[in-house]
C-alpha cells in the first residue's frame, strides 16, 4: 500500500497544520495548562473559520452535510489536528465540529429528528453510557443495569461509570440488559433523555486528565417508552461494538499527533541544549532516544494508514485497527516519556505540554479497549481459523 | 475525596493567606455567616497557587470574610465539581461565580 498523501491530501494537510500553529497555539498558551475549552468568542470565531475551510463537521457523513473527507485523509488531518497541548482529548479544541455518536446514525426517522439531525445543528449533545462498575473491557458480559418491560416501555434500573459529558448532554445512548439468559445477545440499546426522571448523574469521577471528568450515573426505576429504542431488542451490543472498532483508527491518529510534537519539541532542546560542554544532540545516549521515537512513530503511522486504508475500501479492518490502536498508544506513550527524559526537569513542569501529554497518553491505553483487549484480538486472528 | 468541601472556615487576612502553600488547587470564600461567595481555582498559571489567589481575594474583599482551601492536582475538574454540587445545593451559583459563569457548566445531582 502507498501511503504518501495525494497532492490533494497534502493541501489539506497544509492548511490545517496551519490553523493549529496560526489560531490554537497563540490562544493556547495564553490559557490555563489543563484547560479544555476556549472562550467562547474565539470558539465562535474560530468555527466561522473551519466553515470557510469547507472543513467543519469534520466527521459527518456527506450525506448528512458533511465534507467529504474519507478515512485515511481523515486519520492524516487528525494527526495534525492533535500537535497541541489539549490536542489528545480535544483537537483544536473542537473547533472541527463533531459529529455526535456514530449509532445514532442508525437510528430510525423519528428518532433521527429528535436526535441526530438537532445534534448535527449543534442544538443537542450526547454521552455514550456503556462501562458500568462492574467492568468495561469485556462490556458484554460485565453489563448488570437491567431494563424489565413495563407498560409499553422499559424500566432501566443500574449504574454507569467513566461517562464523559453525561452532565451537560441533553441525552445519551445506554446499554442495558434485557434478557439475563442470553449473555452478549440480551443486550439492548435505548435513547435516554437527560431531564427523564430516574436519570441522576450521580458524581463526578477525577482522573489523570485533570482538565476534564467522567462522571457516575444512576438509573432508579428510569421508564422510558418503545421509541427509546435505538435498532433491535437484544442487538444492542453489535452497534457498540461497530463504534468501539471504528473509534480506533482516529484515536490512534491523535496518539501520533501528540508524539510527533513531543518528538519535535525533543529533536529542538537536544540540538540547544548543552551539558558537560556538549550538545545533547551530540551524545549516544540522546541520539538513541530520538531514533526509538523515530521507530515508533514511523511503525505507528505505518499501521494506522493500513487500518484506514482498508476500512476506506471497505475491507474488514478489525485486527488492524487493533494494531494501529495498540502500537499509537503504547510507543505514543514511550515517546512522551523520552521527551520528558531529554527535557530533564523543564520536561516534569507545567510550563511546556509534555507533562499534559504523559498523563493523558496513559489513559489512551486503556481508552477504547485497553491494550490486553487489542491484543487479545489480534491473537484470537493469529491462532483461529485464519492462521496463516 | 469528600464531594463537598467541608474543612472549618478561616478568617480571610493577610497574615493567613501569606502562609498558605504555593500549591494548586480549589478554594471558597464566604461571608461572616458562612455563606459562600465564591468558588475559585488555583491553576498553573497562578505564581505561587493558592497563596497568590486568597492574597488576591483579600486584597479585593478586604476584612470581614471567611476561606478555605483544598490542595489537589485536579484543580479544574474540582472546580466544576464544586460548582455543581454548590448548585445542586443551593438552585444556584455563589453570587460572584454567577456573574461570570464557566461555559457549559454541567448539573450533577448528588445523592
């Protein structure tokens, strides 16, 4: 496969590479280091200019008015869109547009006109309610929020942990059991509107990326009717598992955004800084490190293209999203931390976004399966039935 | 962590904010009866964290007024989270945060 960016490719990624050092950077270093937002005039300004750039609502399929940006131009944009300090999380800071959860793209046309196209406008937003406290790797199987029938509907009684955006959204997609015999397969899908009674958002729940929270959720006795449900009774857990799969090629996409910068910045302090009467570019030691970004950079990048390239022509992509997933967060992660390593002290400092990025790369091994899932994956591929 | 901040109130004076640590975290300031006025953050950008903010707030408030202080990394997501516990609690804002909102503050209802 070639994975050079077309000339129209590179365009774009010009222009957007532009955008980030141009608008966010400035911005950026005027806000707090664990911020997540701006202020909303330069969000409103900085949206006009995405519309003009014909890039905004990055991830809306063209056929619900978005551009048409297929996948492996998007994972290349995504790339670009993460080298700033709050680009793993929030790529300039949302500025892109967002295209709300890929299921309710699934949904039916009423639900769709009270969901997908108000969220599309911006009028709506939404939380995906899946990992409860029981588990999230093995979601299937760890999911105990029941939903019992009862008067044409469904009664949700449960808990949800590690659910971002549950406090400002007007509703969320949530995973409940409903039928307790049938393991993967009684696993059902619901539309729950944030303001029906028995939804509470019970907690704040603090993690290493201090500039945002997830939050913990309660269903008591929460009754919603048939029209809540989003696809089939029971067939809930396939359109999880679409999103889970898919999510993985952009997500690995920001991992290697966020390693190129720290690379970069790394390359710049060891070519000026001096130790002992020595560049540190000079020593073995140093040289090293930044080949190991190098390689990991280069292999990440690598898989994540394969990935994208085979969903783009609509070849199954699962073990290869596994891989692009798996290789984007772990060397990810090992770059930041020999960023930091060449750094020194400035290196563990709120001054420069690495310690940001150290803190936010760890959870992007566990974010979207974590890293023992992904290779269990891919080693369910290597011993089944398609060894080769 | 205790969801709601709940250590006894100091007096707000020069002399108890100047022995503050220079450490990041959340902070409340309330009147004589303890009604609290404000919720604020010491973030990164603050020269010396906590201390500098309540040198701050005195400096503008003044004698008369009550403080105190939680150290914590996550200063941020505290100080939504104190946010909205205090409007959860109270139908509202402290009076000073309500003239100038965070954007897109969440609601929690804590049990």
């Amino acid at each position: 496969m070639d994975f050079e960016p077309s000339a129209e490719q590179q365009m774009l990624i010009d222009q957007v590479r532009r955008y980030v050092r141009e608008e966010i950077l400035p911005l950026e270093a005027k806000l707090d280091p664990d911020a997540s937002e701006l202020p909303p005039e330069d969000f409103k300004r900085l949206t006009e200019k995405t519309k003009a750039m014909g890039l905004f609502g990055i991830d809306i399929p063209k056929e619900f008015g978005g551009p048409d940006i297929d996948i492996v131009t998007r994972v290349l944009l995504a790339i670009e869109m993460a080298q700033h300090r709050a680009g793993l999380y929030v790529p300039c800071y949302g500025t892109f547009g967002g295209a709300g959860l890929a299921q309710i793209f699934e949904a039916n046309e009423d639900q769709k006109e009270r969901y997908l196209y108000p969220t599309l406008r911006g009028e709506k937003k939404a939380f995906f309610g899946l990992t409860e406290p029981s588990g999230g790797s093995d979601p299937a199987r760890a999911i105990q929020t029941r939903a019992e029938r009862k008067d044409n509907g469904w009664v949700l009684n449960g808990a949800k942990i590690f659910i971002s955006n549950a406090d400002r959204a007007q509703y969320g997609i949530v995973f409940a059991r409903t039928d307790a015999s049938k393991g993967r397969a009684g696993i059902t899908c619901f539309i729950i509107d944030s303001d029906t009674p028995g939804f509470h958002v019970r907690r704040v729940v603090h993690t290493l990326r201090s500039s945002h929270y997830a939050t913990e959720l309660e269903f008591k006795d929460c009754w919603v009717s048939d029209h809540q449900v989003l696809g089939e009774v029971n067939k809930g857990f396939a359109v999880a598992n679409d999103r889970l799969t898919r999510q993985r090629i952009p997500y690995a996409a920001g991992c290697i955004g966020v390693a190129i910068a720290a690379h970069e910045m790394a390359i710049e302090w060891a070519k000026m800084r001096s130790t002992f009467g020595e560049k540190l570019s000079h020593r073995q030691a140093v040289q090293w490190m930044l080949v190991d970004n190098e390689i990991d950079i280069r292999t990440a990048k690598h898989f994540t293209l394969e990935a994208a390239e085979k969903a783009r022509r609509g070849l199954p992509f699962r073990i290869e999203a596994s891989i692009a997933k798996l290789t984007a967060s772990e060397g990810g992660g090992r770059v930041v931390d020999r960023a930091m390593q060449i750094h020194g002290g400035m290196g563990m400092t709120k001054d420069l976004p690495l310690e940001r990025w150290y803190r936010e790369m760890r959870i992007r091994r566990v974010g979207e399966g974590p890293s023992e899932v992904q290779r269990m994956v891919i080693a369910r591929e290597i011993l089944g039935s398609n060894l080769r | 962590m205790r969801l709601r901040l709940d250590k006894p109130w100091q007096p707000l004076t020069a002399e108890t904010a100047r022995r503050l640590p220079g450490q990041l975290g959340v902070y409340q300031v309330a009147d004589a009866r303890g009604t609290v006025l404000y919720i604020g953050q010491a973030g990164a950008r603050s020269p010396f964290g906590l201390r500098s903010e309540l040198q701050r707030e005195y400096e503008e408030r003044g004698d008369g007024c009550q403080f105190r202080v939680e150290v914590n990394q996550q200063y941020r997501s505290r100080w939504f989270e104190l946010l909205m516990v205090h409007q959860a609690d109270h139908g509202s804002l402290p009076a000073d945060n309500a003239k100038n909102p965070p954007p897109n503050l969440g609601r929690l209802s804590p049990s």
